[in-house]
C-alpha cells in the first residue's frame, strides 16, 4: 500500500504538494470552491441556466465542435446586397 501526504493549499500561488512511500505514482485531484463575491451575493448563482429558445442548438463556438458558423448564436448572415443594373 502506498503512503499519500499533503499539504494544503498556501501562499500567494495556491500551490499544494503531494508525496507518496514510491516514484512516479500517478495522482488525480480536484479543488472546490464556493462563489461568495458581489455578483453572487446580489443575485445568487445557478450552476446550469436554461438556453432561451432561440439559441437553444447553438453554440458559442461552434468551429471548435465542427460546426458551420451559422449554427453560432452570434452568427447574422449578411444582408443580400442589391443586384446592380448595367447601363448599356
């Protein structure tokens, strides 16, 4: 069985450090923290939010989930420009 210490999260970079009874053992971690600033104080904080019907199926980036641009949720597609008549 393999030993674990650690010492908690300090100092101005948030480092922690973790040592184990044997080399080059692989450790996972996760940091949780609670929102207490201004914004959550004064309005609360929603973990998910409800997309509002005309963005639902839209992304924010939608090239980094191979997407066309028009299924962005800021795409407007350009406005048809007039044909111009020729004079002869």
């Amino acid at each position: 069985m393999e030993r674990l210490a650690c010492r908690g999260l300090r100092g101005e970079y948030n480092q922690f450090v973790i040592r184990t009874s044997k080399p080059f053992v692989e450790v996972s971690w996760e940091v949780k923290a609670i929102r207490d600033d201004h914004w959550v104080q004064e309005y609360g904080f929603q973990t998910e939010q409800e997309k509002e019907d005309e963005i639902k199926g839209k992304y924010l980036n939608p090239e980094l989930y191979g997407q066309p641009k028009e299924r962005g949720i800021h795409y407007r597609p350009e406005p048809e420009r007039p044909h111009e008549s020729k004079k002869p």
